[in-house]
C-alpha cells in the first residue's frame, strides 16, 4: 500500500496517508479542512517506501536490458548494405528512355 504525500495549500500543513492505490486522493486537510494537493511524483519516497514492487520492476526492466544488450554479441555493421551504397550503380543514357 502506498504512501501519498499531501501538502496543504492554506496552511502548509504537510502529511502523508497510507492509502490503497485504488482510493481516491484526499481532498482535504486534516488540519483545517481545506483543499490539499497531492504531491504527485516528487517522493522517490513514494516508490521505495510505499510500494515495492515498482522499484522491482524497474530494476528488473533494467537489467534485462542490460543483460541482453550484453550477452548479444555486437553485430558487425551489415556488410550488404554498405556494398549497395558503395557500388556504383550502372547509368542510364538518358536518351534510351522513353
Ligand atoms: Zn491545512
């Protein structure tokens, strides 16, 4: 269950509230019951303290893609397609076409 972190705009007040994800955000403050804002992303804290499994999740997205990136060998620049480029290619007299 993760922790969201509110700040009260009228009185500063700030505090934090253990809430299910699916809870709607806490509208009011507890100190003087007047409209608060959610501190949307600014914690680092929300994510290692509250839920967990995010941080898992990241970490783990990371280091699949580190792992892949480094168990693949680097593939040699594809030779074909430098040869295409390279190769002149034949020209066309102009005056044949129609
Ligand atoms: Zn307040």
């Amino acid at each position: 269950m993760p922790t969201y972190e509110y700040l009260c705009t009228a009185c500063g007040h700030r505090f934090e509230e253990l809430q299910p994800i699916n809870d709607p955000p806490l509208r009011t403050c507890p100190r003087c019951g007047e409209a608060v804002e959610r501190l949307m992303g600014a914690g680092a804290g929300f994510i290692f303290r509250g839920a967990g499994f995010y941080a898992t999740d990241y970490r783990s997205k990371e280091y699949a893609q580190k792992a892949s990136s480094e168990s693949a060998p680097a593939k040699p620049a594809a030779p074909a397609a430098t040869e295409k480029a390279a190769a002149p290619t034949t020209p066309q007299p102009a005056g044949e076409k129609k």
